[in-house]
C-alpha cells in the first residue's frame, strides 16, 4: 500500500515527562506553492520543543509535512499553521519553528513561530 500525505498527526508517550529535555527535527524538504503564481516554494524547517506528556512520531510528521506540497500558502500563514497543529497535537512546554525559505525574486525569508516560554537553556536550532 502506498504511503500518502496526511494531516493526521501521530504521538507516543513521552518516556522521560519529569524531565525537561529538547527535541530537535530538521525537515530539509519542505515545499508548498505560491499562491499569487502557483509556483513552489522551498523550505527548510527546523524544529525545536520541550514534551511534555507526549513526542511527535515522525513518520506521520512527514506525512503531515508532505501535505502542503500542493497547496498554496504565505509563508507566515504556512509556519504558524503548522506550529498551532503541533502545539495542538502534543501540548509542548516549549515548541519553535522556524521556516528558512529559499530564495524567490532575490529574496529569502525566514519566518520564526514560537510557542510558551522560552526554556532555560537556549534551543538551537539543529
């Protein structure tokens, strides 16, 4: 059977809750299109979060990451819609995103989302 994008976001159980750890995820990968021209855009995301209670499974994030590819979005709109999905999925202590676009027309953008207060110890992006 085929795999197939997928909205659905899958979590496991978080091994270690009474503690407070980072998670780091790079997706290299990620496209959607324009939606004045239609064109692609590229992206890479990176991920960075605080569990509480429950991880994201990755599988079914790039499952959920593959189905913007054909749908049109700012790139404002896109990042902070994916980090409220995340957020709503697992109810992290800490989540950033932060989308690095690659150029268009001479220009990158990079768009950094951020939610709860900031931990301790500096989150750095992988």
């Amino acid at each position: 059977m085929p795999t197939k994008p997928s909205k659905e976001l899958e979590t496991f159980v978080n091994p270690h809750p009474e503690r407070d750890y980072q998670i780091h995820i790079r997706i290299p990968e990620f496209t959607c299109l324009c939606p004045k021209t239609g064109q692609p855009d590229f992206a890479e995301l990176a991920l960075a979060y605080v569990p509480d209670r429950a991880c994201i499974e990755l599988k079914s994030l790039k499952l959920y990451i593959w189905s913007f590819r054909n749908e049109g979005a700012f790139h404002e709109a896109v990042t902070n819609t994916i980090l409220d999905d995340l957020v709503r999925a697992i109810a992290p202590r800490y989540m950033r995103l932060t989308a690095r676009f690659h150029v268009r027309g001479g220009l990158y953008t990079t768009i950094v989302a951020e939610h709860g207060p900031r931990p301790a110890d500096p989150i750095d992006a992988p």
